[in-house]
C-alpha cells in the first residue's frame, strides 16, 4: 500500500497508511538529531488540563480552534469537562516547572497529538495532526540565540531531505489575535519564523517554525532562571504529517524510487 492519508467521514481528520507512518517514523528520527543525546523526551496525551489552556489565554485567543471535552456528570446531566484537546506540544511543558528556579538553562522534546477546530480542509491543514517540539528555558539572549541556531539547523535538514523552504516572519499565536499592536510588534521583532513547504500543488504551508515567546510563560508559570529572573522560553516546532506530505509531493509516492540520501536519513527499506 502506497503512503497515504485515508479521508474519514470527518473533514481534516485522516487515518494513515503503514508507509506513511514509516515516513513518519523516519522523521521522528531525524528530527531527533536537533537536540542533544541527553535532551529528556515527553510524549504528551491528546488532551491537556483546561485550567491550563485558560492560564495561558488559549480559550480567549482562539476560542474558534479550541476543543473542548464534554462529559456525563453522576447526575446524568452533560457539562464541560476539566480536559480540552492539546492545540500544541509545548503547551504541556511550562506547568512542569511552573515554580521552579531552574539550575540552568532547560531543554525538552515533545511529541504530540494535537487538535484544531480548523475552518478549512485543505491537504495539510489537518485538525487532528501530531507535533514535535523542542522547547527551551533559559535567558532571553540565549533563547533567541539557540532559536536561531536550530532554525537554521532544521533548514539544513530539511534540504537534505529535498525539501525547498522558504522562511516567513508571522505573527506568534501564543500571543492571541485580539491585540493588533502587539502582534504587529512581534512581527517587527520576528518573533515567530516559518519555514514553508509545498505540500500539494500550489499549496503551500508552514512545515516548521521557529519561536521566541519573550518571558510570557516564564511570568505565567513563575518559572525563574538560576539569577531569581524571570525565565525565557523558545520552542522549534514540527509538523508530522504536513512534513510527510511534503516529502510525498517532492518525491513521489513510490517511496523506494526516493534519492537514496533521503531514504537513508529516513531510514527507509531499500527497493527490492
């Protein structure tokens, strides 16, 4: 069976194929060589604590892409429960350490099942998809620094993989959409860096992004650096299935006919 998404009856919900998990699995790895051997690795469940979506103002940024969880109480009737859908990774990281004055500066990867309420269907723009994120804590210079240098490290990868990317500034959801000032500034700052692949024709879209949040979860967690300041957080972020995707357009969907270096970074069978 050739990689594929299968559709389901819900729109940007799909299953996925054995090949298109082994390129999945591939990416898993390669992606891997980003961080350092030592770097702890969380795998996060599809939901998150709802209290913690509302210390960080998800649920008022974005209420449109929010999923909520709703469930039986003893009394039969239905109520909101205590869990949303995880909308990213990182999100799962920061209550961790809410408190903490870390020792120094703090890495984590992430792999996650996250969901949007999108309002559109186009390949790639899934509402259930998977993540990985490396997140940094650690001073504002050297967070935008490691930024920087991972951003650049991830492109290189990337093109080793055959993938053309270009990089795009954004505007950082983590900050919400309501205040136009604000997200105007971080533009100016380049706060958020995308790089984006053609995942269909003519369609392309974020496969990666790089991220500098300044001290706002630092200051919603109360999370300190070795010095008693506020800590500052970065994270690189990854989509799965929009990078497989992007692989399948460039490539081909016979996986075996790959270049042999991608095949060989992926780690996958060799033609028979």
């Amino acid at each position: 069976m050739k990689p594929a998404l299968v559709p389901t009856p819900a729109a940007g919900v799909h299953l996925s194929t054995g090949g298109f998990e082994a390129v999945v699995h591939g990416l898993a790895s390669a992606l891997s060589t980003l961080a350092a051997p030592d770097v702890p690795r969380l795998r996060t469940p599809p939901v998150i604590a709802r209290q913690t979506i509302e210390e960080v103002g998800y649920h008022e940024s974005f209420p449109h892409l929010l999923g909520r969880v709703f469930a039986r109480t003893d009394g039969g009737a239905l109520a909101e429960s205590d869990l949303v859908l995880l909308p990213a990774g990182c999100y799962c990281v920061y209550p961790v350490h809410a408190g903490e004055r870390l020792h120094g500066p703090t890495e984590v990867s992430v792999e996650a099942t996250c969901f949007r309420q999108e309002a559109h269907a186009e390949p790639g723009r899934l509402r259930s998809f998977r993540m990985r994120e490396f997140v940094r804590l650690d001073t504002a210079e050297r967070c935008l620094a490691w930024r920087d240098d991972r951003l650049a490290a991830a492109r290189d990868l990337l093109a080793e993989l055959g993938l053309e990317t270009t990089s795009e500034v954004a505007s950082d959801p983590f900050f919400g959409r309501g205040n136009r000032l604000l997200r105007k500034l971080q533009v100016e700052r380049e706060l958020k860096v995308e790089l984006c692949a053609e995942v269909a024709p003519g369609q392309r879209q974020a496969v990666a992004s790089g991220n500098y949040h300044t001290d706002q979860f630092g200051r919603l967690f109360a999370i300190t650096g070795p010095d008693g300041a506020v800590a500052h957080t970065a994270c690189l972020a990854f989509g799965y299935e929009r990078l497989a995707l992007a692989l399948l357009h460039r490539h081909g969907e016979e996986t075996g006919r790959w270049p042999d270096r991608v095949r060989k970074t992926l780690d996958l069978e060799a033609p028979r």
